[in-house]
C-alpha cells in the first residue's frame, strides 16, 4: 500500500490484524520467546551498572526515556532539549563504550541515569536485552519512550501538546504502543554544506528536508512496517523504517526476541501510524559515521544496509538527497496533513487493537 495515505479512510486498512495475521503472529511470537529462553539460559546474564544517577526524584508517573548510544555528543544537546519540551523527567542512557565526549555531557545532566555494560551492543543483541533489563529496573505497569539518539519524536499538536496528552489518546484508543515511521531528514544541498547551528538546536535547522512521497506501507512478521526514503529512492536499501518508540511495558512486553522495530507481544504492532520520528541521519560527518558503523558491524545484519551505502562510489560529501518530491518541514500538522500520521483526536474509537 502506498504511503502517506491518500485519504483518512485507508488508515482502517491498517488498524489492526486479521484473524490469520493473529493466529500467525502469535505461533511466531511462542517460537521466538522459547528462542530468547533458551539463549538466556546458555549466557550469562549481562551487567548493567548505574555510573551517574538523576539527582531528581523519580516519580512513578513519570515517563522514562531509554536510549543506547555510542559516541552521540554532536546528538545529545539537541536530542535532550527534544525531548524535555515533550515533558519527558527521566533519562535512561546505556554508553556503549563511547569514546567522544558522550559520558561527559550525560554525567553533567541532573535528570540522566546513565548506564555501562560488560558486554557490546551486538552481545546484547542490538540492545535489546538493555531495554528488557531497563524496563525491570524502573518497573512495569507504566509508559516508557525508546529512541536512538538521532531520533526526534513527532506527533499531532508536539509542539503545544505534552507528550502525556499524547499518550492520552493512545489510551483513549486501547493502544499500548505508538507506531511511528522513521522519516530520514536532510540538508537543502550537499551533505558537506550543512549550516552551522547552534548544538541544542532541532535537527530541522541543518536538515530541513524529507521524501513527501515514494514510500509504502504493510504487515509484516513483525508488525506493520514502512519501507522507502531517500536511501531506499538512492541506494535500494529496503530497510524498515518504522518503529514504536512510545509503549506501555506490563509483563507481556520483550524486546528480546523480538525486533527494535517491533517488540513482543507481535499482536499489538499491527497499527496505523500515530507519530513519526524525524531521523537525522545525515548530520555533519555522516559520510564518516556511516564508515564508522559499517565497520562495526553491530547494526541489523552485520550493518549490511550501511555496506551497501557506503559501496557506492556517489556516497561522498557531495551527495545530493534533494529530488523533485523533497517538502520542508513545517510541523507536525503538515505531516497529518499530507497522509504521514493518522491523528487519533479526530478518529472514532474503531478498528483498534485491545491486547
């Protein structure tokens, strides 16, 4: 199906699964907790180490960001500044070995945990056990936001509205998680002309550019899925570029096993799209960031996407994403406009999943 939709009523395609995506999703989901099981059992459970505790008390109602990262600094002052407009108290980073000045700026923050492992981000299966292990650490029964820090979370009203609210009309619908579609983002020129911005702040100041069309939609294993932008349009990587970065973790939720894309239980990521993260993944530096993570392997198939990219000799600093389709961004209600988001305040309370 292609996205953004056309008109409000396609996104009733895409409210929940059929009978058989359900029957199927769940024999899918019994497969892959018994796989998480029995890898938990061979290994030895992983450490994960508070080294730089909030000096604000935490609340119960709070909402706790999780993030892994590894040498994040140019994204940190921005990414943080995000986010505390959203309404988000509580900051949880897992540093993963960084080697910039990422520990520093998290350990001066008042509102971060941050926390260090003995084990990588790949023996940690893409962090998914870090989440899992996050998640029991700050307890079940409450609504968490997981993001990577070059991940801006977009949704109906953002820039007026807390993200509280926002979650109100998740609650309002039966839904326990926000599906979300990654959109890459990208500089009005050459990835070597980036302007120079200030470090906190929004992405869309050096970036202010995204695909407004070339992108489908559909269920897959794992959920609902988006696929397409500029690096699909450029490079034909089919990566999936949809995530539900906003859930609520009671007992039945696992990242492991599962997907960063689509976490357990498999039944409850099969949604229309209620938020979009603004991905800038093409900051300053990006050609060399794109070498650094291909030759660390730790991404999705041994970060092949990333292989495939940086193998072809036109990605460079003079790399051009801009096309005929390329809209600047004006705010989320241009997204709900334009088919990207479905906005929950206008819809009836039909076609949701209650999981």
């Amino acid at each position: 199906m292609d996205y953004p939709v056309k008109r409000a009523e396609e996104w009733a395609k895409l409210a929940g699964p059929s009978i058989a995506q359900r029957l199927a999703s769940l024999c899918r989901e019994a497969c892959y907790r018994r796989r998480a099981r029995r890898k938990a059992r061979r290994t030895t459970r992983p450490t994960l180490d508070l080294v730089s505790a909030s000096k604000q008390p935490g609340r119960g109602s709070d909402i706790v960001l999780i993030s892994v990262c590894r040498n994040a600094e140019k994204y940190l002052p921005s990414l943080l500044g995000h986010y505390r407009r959203l309404g988000v108290h509580r900051f949880a980073f897992v540093d993963d070995a960084s080697t910039d000045a990422t520990s520093a700026i998290l350990r001066q923050a008042d509102d971060v945990d941050l926390f260090v492992s003995d084990i990588n981000y790949r023996q940690a299966g893409g962090g998914m056990l870090w989440r899992d292990m996050l998640i029991d650490h700050y307890g079940r029964g409450r609504w968490y936001v997981y993001v990577d820090t070059d991940e801006y979370l977009v949704y109906p009203g953002c820039e007026k509205r807390p993200l509280q609210e926002f979650i109100g009309d998740l609650q309002r619908h039966g839904l326990k998680r926000a599906h979300a579609a990654m959109i890459d983002i990208y500089p009005d020129g050459s990835l070597g002309s980036h302007r120079v911005a200030p470090a906190d702040a929004p992405p869309t100041e050096t970036s202010p550019l995204y695909d407004g069309s070339g992108y489908t939609i559909g269920n897959e294993k794992f959920g609902t899925a988006v696929r397409g932008g500029p690096r699909l349009r450029l490079y034909g990587t089919q990566m999936r570029m949809s995530k539900f970065p906003v859930i609520y973790a009671d007992g039945a939720t696992q990242f492991a096993g599962g997907s960063v894309h689509g976490p357990l239980p498999l039944a409850r990521n099969f949604a229309a799209v209620h938020a979009v993260l603004l991905h800038h993944k093409f900051p300053t530096g990006a050609v060399e960031d794109f070498r650094a993570i291909a030759a660390l392997g730790a991404h999705t198939g041994n970060a092949v996407f990333y292989k495939q990219i940086i193998s072809d000799p036109g990605f460079n600093e003079e790399t051009d994403f801009r096309y005929a389709h390329s809209h600047r961004y004006a705010g989320a209600q241009q997204l709900v406009d334009q088919g990207f988001i479905q906005d929950l305040r206008r819809n009836p309370d039909r076609g949701t999943v209650r999981t």
